[in-house]
C-alpha cells in the first residue's frame, strides 16, 4: 500500500519546464496528466523577451538605416520590436503548433485536450528558445556585431563559410534545432498517444521543411544580393 500511495504521489506532480532538458518523457507523462499552461507561458515570453534584446543590442543597424532615423533610434525601437515581441511570438506560435499537432491527432484519431496539446506545444519549445537566447548571450560577450544572415554559433553555418544554397543548409543544422526536434517526437509519442515511429517520422519531417524553407530562403536572398 505504501509503494502503490508513493507511486500516485509521484505520477501526479506537475511537469517541469526545465525538466525537459534531462527527462523529456517523465515530463511528458506528467503534462498528459496535469497540462500547465499560464507558468510556462510566463516564462518561456521573458526568456524570448530576454532573446531579443540582446540580439537587438548587438544587431548592426548602419547598413540598414533610413534617412531621416539615427543610429540610437534604430537601436531604441529594436529594443522595443525585439522585447515586445515575445507578448505575440510565444502564444500565438505556441497556438499554431496545437493546432497542427491537433490535425495530426485527428488524423491518427487520437483525443487529446487542447489544453494538453497547448501546453505541450509551450514545453517543447523550451529547448529552442534557450538555445537562442544562450547565442544571443554568447554574441553579446565575445562582441559580435550581427545581421540577418549571422549564423548561430551552434550551427554548422558558423564552423563553415559559405553562400547561398549551401548557407542555408549548413545554417539549419544547429544543435538546439536538432535537440527540439528529438524532444517534439518524445512528445508525440507521449503526449498525443503515436506511435514512437510515427512520431519520430513526424519530427523529422518537419526538420526537414525547416531545412528546405531556410535553404530557398538562403538562395533567394543571394539572388537578390547579386542583382
């Protein structure tokens, strides 16, 4: 009786944001049970939050300035954009990934709540804004003046130089990318009821049209460059 009333106890504690780090399926089984959404919410928009001032303060404005607009404002109103920006990006990009995982559920005639599907779209990206947000940090220290077309210091892009098509490749294969996407099949299979096959197949094939999308975006804006 003791074991069974410890093993309750244990199966009913809510799910930890940061867990999901080292134990990504305990998490997930714990969030099928006790879905959390206000908390995490909270949090992964001051980590966004957090993301985007710093690669405000760090961004190179000049090349991009219009006249009539100082440097100090471009810096200001980046501040501004990049902060409060995280009030839009996390909730409703959150919402647009329940909503595809929903689809997905339906599909595979799966029932889960919307609430557990919200709050799991909320934990699965921890990974990938903690990922930015330590490259904004890493881009602050060492002083890097960046753009658009910088690449993450965890990605491949930022080992080897190159342009266009390739760039975009290299740009997309990015440790934190690749760990999200580990944690989104675990998710799957855990929280939406798949199968670990179907989960993992699902994940990787939305690598795979992360990958392609930065790719055409990478040769299209070479395009335009060299116009």
């Amino acid at each position: 009786m003791e074991m069974q009333t410890e093993t309750t106890h244990v199966d009913n504690k809510k799910p930890s944001l940061f867990g999901v780090f080292t134990s990504p399926g305990l998490q997930f089984e714990r969030l099928r049970e006790r879905p959390t959404v206000w908390v995490p919410l909270l949090v992964l928009i001051i980590l966004w939050a957090l993301d985007g001032f710093l690669r405000a303060i760090s961004y190179d404005y000049e090349p991009e300035l219009i006249e009539g607009v100082t440097l100090e404002q471009a810096k200001f109103w980046g501040m501004i954009g990049g902060t409060g920006g995280a009030l839009i990006a996390v909730p409703i990009g959150s919402l647009i990934s329940a909503v595809i995982v929903l689809i997905i559920a339906k599909i595979a005639q799966k029932k889960p709540t919307f609430k557990q599907l919200y709050s799991f779209a909320l934990y699965a990206s921890v990974v990938g804004i903690v990922g930015a947000l330590l490259n904004s940090i890493l881009f602050y220290i060492l002083g890097f003046s960046i753009s658009e077309k910088t690449p993450e210091l965890t990605s491949l892009g930022s080992l080897i130089e190159s342009e266009g098509a390739l760039q975009g490749f290299l740009n997309s294969i990015e440790l934190f990318t690749i760990w999200s996407t580990v944690i989104f099949a675990i998710g799957l299979e855990k929280v939406v009821g798949l199968s670990k096959r179907s989960a993992w197949i699902i994940s990787i094939a939305f690598l795979l049209v992360l990958i392609i999308i930065s790719v055409v975006t990478a040769s299209f804006s070479t395009s335009l460059g060299g116009m």
